[in-house]
C-alpha cells in the first residue's frame, strides 16, 4: 500500500475513534445531568435541582397525563412553585430508573427521551410511576444544562391505583378554583376525601377550600387531619397556624 495512503487512513480511522469516545463522553454527561435533575427532585434537594436548569425567559416545563396538562414558560413563572412544592411535598420515593434513551448531540445543544420509572420498594401502599421523559440541554461554560422538560405520566393513561385518582381529583378540584367555580371546587375535594380518606393532600386541599370559602371552621378542622395523616405536611402547618391567628 502507498505509505500516504496508509497514513491518510490511519488519520481518518484515529479521527472516527476519537469522535466516537467524544461523543460517548458527552452522552454520559448529559444522561448525568438528567438523572440528577431527577434525583434532586426525589431527594427533596430544591438547591441542587435549581442548578441543573438554564434560567431565562425561554426555559420551559410541561407536565401531561389523562386528564390534565401544565405547561409553563420562562423561568421564573414556574421556578417559584416548584421549588415550594418540593419543600412543602417531600417525594415518597426512594428509587429511580431512567432507560432506553434516545440522545442527539449537536454542538452547544442535545436533545433527549427516556423512560423513567419512579418507585419505593418494599410499601405496595406507593404505587409506582412510569413516565415518558424529554429534554433539551444547552451547553453553558463546558456544562450541560436543561432548557426544556417535558413529562408524560403514561402509567395515570391507564392506571386506576388510589394514589393516580387522587392526584386527578384533586387537579381537577384546582381546576375549577382557577375557574373561580367554588361550589364545583368543593364538591370535588369533599368527594376525594370520602373516597380516600387516608389521603393527607386530599384534606390540605379540602381546608384550602373552605379557608378561600370564608368558612374558618372547616378550614382548620380539615388542615389539622391532613397535619394528623402527614406530620410533615408544612405548608398545612403554616396555614394552620395563620388561620388560628385570625
């Protein structure tokens, strides 16, 4: 063979490889990224999870399951919320696993989907919860980061376990509050309550209720057997408390 033959595909089989272990390592980065996104947000860790996003006016979340659909854009119109819903509702689960991914790396930008697969072994009580996830990251001074997440929760399509029909309920009871639709609002945490009656969030919505309602009473009563059921339950504490200040 022509030696500059012969070096010139040694050049271009060196140049493949080291594309190949580039792109790799990049995949391992950005798989990393999203798994301790995910793990922040179970570990209740809001300081870690804030740290894994782009914070700008673009970032964007958006989470979809039967029944409901939230989808927010910009940074700091849904940043707030989660934060606080991470320290006011510690997660139940205690482990995660994130499969079959699909990754496309293109300079500064990666796109990504994956199964994800949430579960506390050992309490059947908590059920498991599979969604489908997307991201895309952006590249920011040699660090990946999210700039949009978007979660489908496949199990609620099909599942009727205690835990998913009470987050419907329970979503469609905000629902009607937003629609200013109060009667419609309580009948439907009232009915969650009856129907899972050991369900702390169901009786912190419920107080939420009659507190908006004017009806104190009721308030307090239902915020203190969600404190009862979930002794971790702040954010029931601290309307507890401004309730009985009144």
């Amino acid at each position: 063979m022509n030696l500059k033959l012969f070096l010139v595909l040694v050049f271009l089989i060196s140049s493949s490889q080291l594309a190949l272990s580039q792109n790799v390592t990049e995949e391992e980065a950005v798989k990393k990224v999203i798994r301790f996104e995910s793990e922040s947000y179970m570990k209740n860790d809001s300081v870690a999870w804030k740290d894994q996003f782009v914070q700008d006016d673009k970032t964007s979340m958006v989470f979809t399951g039967f029944g409901f659909a939230q989808n927010h854009v910009g940074w700091d119109n849904f940043a707030p919320m989660m934060i606080q819903w991470i320290k006011d509702f510690p997660s139940q689960y205690t482990d995660l696993q994130q499969s079959n991914h699909i990754i496309n790396i293109s300079n500064d930008l990666s796109w990504v989907a994956f199964d994800q697969l949430l579960s506390t072994p050992g309490v059947d009580s908590i059920p498991a919860r599979g969604s489908r996830e997307f991201r895309t990251l952006i590249r920011d001074n040699d660090r990946w980061k999210i700039s949009s997440l978007i979660t489908i929760d496949t199990a609620s399509y099909f599942s009727t376990e205690p835990q998913y029909m009470e987050d419907h309920f329970n979503f469609l009871g905000y629902r009607y509050l937003e629609d200013d639709m109060m009667d419609k609002a309580l009948e439907v945490f009232k009915l969650n309550v009856k129907l899972y009656p050991k369900a702390w969030n169901a009786y912190d919505s419920l107080g939420e209720a009659y507190a908006l309602m004017g009806d104190k009473d009721l308030a307090i009563e239902n915020y203190k057997k969600s404190i009862e059921l979930n002794p971790d339950n702040e954010h029931g504490k601290e309307m507890l408390r401004k309730l009985e200040e009144e």
